[in-house]
C-alpha cells in the first residue's frame, strides 16, 4: 500500500463464475421441469379461461337473443292493440260518415247535379284515411327498424363492456327487477279480485265475523268461570268411575275381566286356570254339627285340628260328586259336610279313606243347575323342576273359600316322613313333590294346578318350624288316582304283609350289633326280629337277626324306607330281589310278595 490507502484489486481479475465451479445438473433439471410444469399449467389455465370466455359469451348471446326476441314479441302484440284501438276509433266516426253518405246518396238522387262533388268528396276521404293509415304503419316500421339499428348498433360498439363484471351484475338486477314487478302486478291483480269477492260476499261474511267475535269476548270474560265447570264435570265423572268399580266380586263373574271403558284385560294362563279351578274345589268339614266360624275352629286344641280341609271334584255322575280329598281331612268319620258353588252344602258320605298315601274319597249330592264341575286330570309323571303351578283351596275353611296361591315346583321325589297316629313317631314315608306355593290350614286336601289349568297334585301337609318358610308337599296325583279307584271299587287299599317284625339297625347298640354278627362298616339297612309262621317272609326265606340292607335294587336305610319299597308294589306284587347280611356273611334272597 502506498499513501495509507488499501489496495482493491478488481473484481473482474478474481471474479469467478459460481456456475462454472458449482454446476449442479440434477438441481438443473429439477428447476427445468418445474419450469415446464409451470408453462403447462399457465397454458392449460389460459386453454380453460378461453373455454369459459367463450362459454359466457354463447350463453349470453343466447340470453340476448332471447330478450330481443321477447322485445319483438311485444313490439308485434303493442303494433296489434295499437290497430284495435284504431279500427275501435274508425267504427265510432263511421257511423257519421255512413249517415252522412246516405244523405249525400238521397240528395244524389234528387239533385243529380251535385254527384259528381259527392264522389269526389267520398273519394277524398277514403284516400285520406288510407294515407293516414299508411302513413301510421310505415312510421311504426320505421320505428321499429329503428329500434333494431339501434339495438344492433349498441350491441356491437358495447360488445366489448358486454362481458364485464358489472354489465353482468346489472343485467342481473333488471331481471329481478322486472320479475318483481310482473309479481307485483299478479298479486295486485289477484288481490283486487279477492276484494271484489269478498266484497260481493260482504253480508254473511259480517255476520259470521260478528258470532266469532262474540264467542271469543265470552270466553276472553268468562273463562275462568269456564274452566270451573269443566273441572266439576271431570270430578263427577271421576268419582262415578271409582264407585262403579269397587270391589264387585259375587255380583258378576266376567267383571274382573272388564273396565268401565269396555277394554279387555290380558287373560293370562294363571288367571284362567284358577278361575276354571274353583268351579272344582269344594270344602271338606267332618264336624256336620252346628256351624261355628272357621277361625274359631282352627284355634280349638289339637285334637280336633284335621276337621277343616278342602277337596276336588274329581268326577261327577248325574247329580253326584266324587271329591278326593286327604285321609287326614275326613278323620275316622263317615259323613262330612261339603260345601260347594255360592255357599251351597250338602253332606258327603266317606266311600274310603287310606293312612298310609293320606287319600280318601267322598261321595255327595249336589243340586241340579250347580256350576260344580269335574277338574281336568293331568300327568305327575311329566312334572319339571321349576314348573309353575297354583294352589287352589280353602284356608281357614269357607270364609275364605276359592282362594288361590302361586308357585313353582321346588322339587321331585321327595320321600317326607309322617306321623300317621300322632304318637311322634314316624310311621311311613310319603311319595311327593316340593313346591314353594302357600299352604295354610284348611289347604289340605285342594289342588295343585298346572299351567295348562290340570290338576297335578293334592296338597297334603307342609315344614311348620321356625326359620323355615315356603317348603310345602303335595301327592302326585297319578298315586292319587291310583289309589282313589281301589276305595272306590273296594273302600280300602290292600298292601302287602310280609310277615316279619324289623328294626333299625341305626338304633341297635354294640352288643347286639356283636350278637348278629354284623360287619363294622354296615351302619344302615333293618334286622328281623320275629318271622310269623307260613309268613311271606317265612316263605321266602327270611330268619330271625337276618339283616336287609338292599331291597328292589334300592339301598334300605330304615324301616320306613322298607315299608315304602313293599307298599309300591300293591299292585303287581312282584317278587322283589333283596341283599341280607346272616351271621356277618352276604346273602341274596328272593322276597315274595304274594
């Protein structure tokens, strides 16, 4: 450097050209082709605002001709009302004219000097009127052809305006313009003719207007007053409504099916099966005295407990019923007093009575025309746990007679021990089902009802303990029947005897256990104690301190169990095979039964 000053080289001596030393060829062809992207889409953008152009101009060159063509339309109908209107003014100047040219024809006539003036004057006039008829035509040609130059002459100098954003928006406005106004013209139109109209109509129109507008000030004055008679009305109607439905039981038998507004209720399965049902049940009294409250006899010592019961008819001969009923019910007394239909009663003769499955038959007479009918019989056999059923009977004797309980069937062949002599010991197992219906006092002997409105059961006895609720017994009702024939046809029911005393081998102590001989791990089945001479047992083979632990292919777990074995085979006295213990050594033996 030299005087303080920097030195500059040029640039031009070190310059260099960035492309020369940095040439990219990929970032080349990236920028060409978004050059060419960008070119193709400017032409295609163009291509397309051409399209529109010229799409906007046909449209509207079509909307123009159209308007032109309406324009014409109207010039034409404005040329043909202006002629109406002449040829109207021409035949209101005529009639003068043909007067006048009458006159002139008469004064012809008389005066045929002047004819040649007339004529002249007539012809004058005619070329006049032509003239001027002419002349009006040419003049509205001219103006319509002026009208069209025009026309065309402002279409092609305004050609280029035409297209533009505001000729279109005040095209637009005219035509609403002029739409608004043909619509107001129409309703105008239409409103004068609704006028007139109404107008013509005025006089019942006022007096009609005149009544609904006395309604209305009544009830704008009064409507308080209104609205207190009406909630009057409703108040008496409701209250009819309540009296008329209270509690009508014993007056009408289908009113508990009906309503005031005459709408059936739904008729359920278990409605129509118990309303069937108590046209069978009847109450069984053994006691045919003097009537005391039913109440009062349920609440009497315990000795006269079984005197109330029901029972169901079960057949009916002439004017005679069969009621089966429970053995329990009837006692040890042959006549009872049945109390049927509306309070009716008569007295029932006890045809058989048996201890042992708790079933007797009553037969009684019953008046003619009586609704008491014989129940529909079902099948215990087909019995499903779980199925519904109702207890149909008599709680408390007739005070509450015809009463109806519901439930299920809890469960199947139960084995309940009963205390038939009331000694407080069991003297046989009774065959039954289980079910959770309530039973109560006077219910014994009544019916067990299916779904189908059959009877399947007859209730018998039920758990009375503390702490224990819902676990009631009824007999099957084919054991029922089974049973029910054999008093009627012999008034009691055979079983078979065996011959033999037996006890329980649980209530044996160790000495006697040792004197038979009796294995350690045997803890149930019964010992012989006594064999009757030419005895079934006897016969079949059965010695004293045998041990029966198996009878029927059944295990044998005490007498009553035994008992019950035997007594299933009332009836075909089958030989049943049994499994002893003699002397600590297993036996099988053949038991005879007949």
């Amino acid at each position: 450097m030299s005087n303080n000053k920097k030195h500059v080289i040029p640039r031009a001596q070190y310059g260099r050209k960035r492309r020369e030393f940095f040439h990219n060829e990929e970032r080349e062809q990236r920028i060409e082709m978004e050059r060419n992207a960008r070119k193709h889409r400017a032409e295609k953008d163009e291509i397309l605002a051409k399209n529109n152009e010229a799409r906007v101009k046909d449209n509207l060159r079509k909307a123009r001709i159209e308007k032109l063509t309406q324009e014409e339309i109207q010039q034409q109908r404005t040329l043909a009302a202006q002629r109406s209107d002449q040829k109207k003014h021409e035949k209101t100047v005529n009639p003068q004219n043909d007067s006048t040219v009458e006159a002139n024809a008469q004064t012809s006539s008389e005066e045929p000097v002047n004819d040649g003036k007339v004529q002249h004057v007539e012809t004058t006039n005619h070329t006049q009127n032509k003239l001027a008829l002419n002349t009006t035509q040419s003049e509205s040609n001219q103006n319509s052809d002026k009208c069209k130059s025009d026309k065309l002459d402002s279409m092609k100098t305004d050609d280029d305006h035409f297209y533009s954003e505001e000729a279109q928006q005040s095209r637009v406005n005219q035509y609403i313009e002029d739409e608004n106004t043909d619509k107001a013209h129409t309703q105008n139109h239409k409103y004068k003719q609704s006028k007139a109209h109404a107008s013509m109509k005025s006089g019942n129109g006022r007096s009609s207007d005149s009544f609904v507008d006395k309604v209305k000030s009544f009830f704008e004055e009064h409507w308080a007053k209104v609205l207190i008679v009406l909630a009057v009305i409703l108040l008496i109607v409701l209250i009819n409504a309540i009296f008329n439905n209270v509690d009508r039981n014993g007056t009408n038998k289908d009113s508990i099916f009906q309503s005031n507004n005459n709408e059936e209720k739904t008729y359920t399965t278990t409605m129509k099966s118990a309303n069937s049902a108590i046209h069978s049940v009847v109450t069984v009294e053994n006691d045919t005295g003097k009537h005391t409250s039913s109440a009062e006899k349920e609440t009497q010592e315990a000795g006269k407990e079984n005197e109330l019961g029901s029972g169901v008819v079960y057949k009916k001969v002439d004017d005679s019923i069969f009621i089966i009923t429970n053995a329990h019910v009837v006692g040890d007394k042959k006549e009872q007093k049945i109390t049927y239909g509306n309070n009716d009663s008569t007295i029932g003769t006890v045809i058989g009575a048996d201890k042992y499955s708790d079933i007797a038959v009553v037969k009684a007479k019953v008046k003619s025309g009586s609704d008491v009918k014989p129940i529909k019989m079902g099948d215990s056999s087909t019995l499903i746990l779980g199925e519904p059923i109702i207890v149909v009977g008599n709680p408390l004797g007739v005070d509450f007679k015809g009463s109806v309980s519901e439930g299920i069937v809890s469960g199947l062949n139960r084995h309940v021990p009963v205390d038939i002599d009331k000694d407080k010991q069991y003297d046989v197992l009774m065959n039954a089902f289980q079910m959770d219906a309530p039973v109560n006092p006077g219910n014994s002997g009544g019916g067990v009802i299916d779904q189908h409105g059959k009877l399947i059961g007859i209730a018998s006895l039920k758990i009375d303990m503390e702490n224990v609720e819902g676990i009631a017994f009824a007999i099957p009702i084919n054991d029922a029947t089974s049973i029910a024939k054999q008093l009627e046809a012999n008034g009691e029911v055979t079983y078979p005897n065996t011959g033999v005393k037996i006890a329980n081998i649980k209530d044996l102590d160790d000495s006697a256990r040792q004197s038979i001989h009796l294995p350690d791990d045997v803890n149930h089945g019964v010992v012989i104690g006594e064999v009757k001479e030419n005895g079934l047992g006897e016969k079949s083979g059965l010695q004293k301190n045998d041990v029966i632990v198996e009878l029927d292919g059944k295990e044998v777990e005490d007498n009553l169990r035994y008992r019950q074995i035997i007594f299933s085979h009332k009836d075909d006295l089958d030989t049943l095979p049994a499994k002893i213990y003699r002397d600590g050594k297993v036996k099988n033996i053949k038991l005879k039964l007949k």
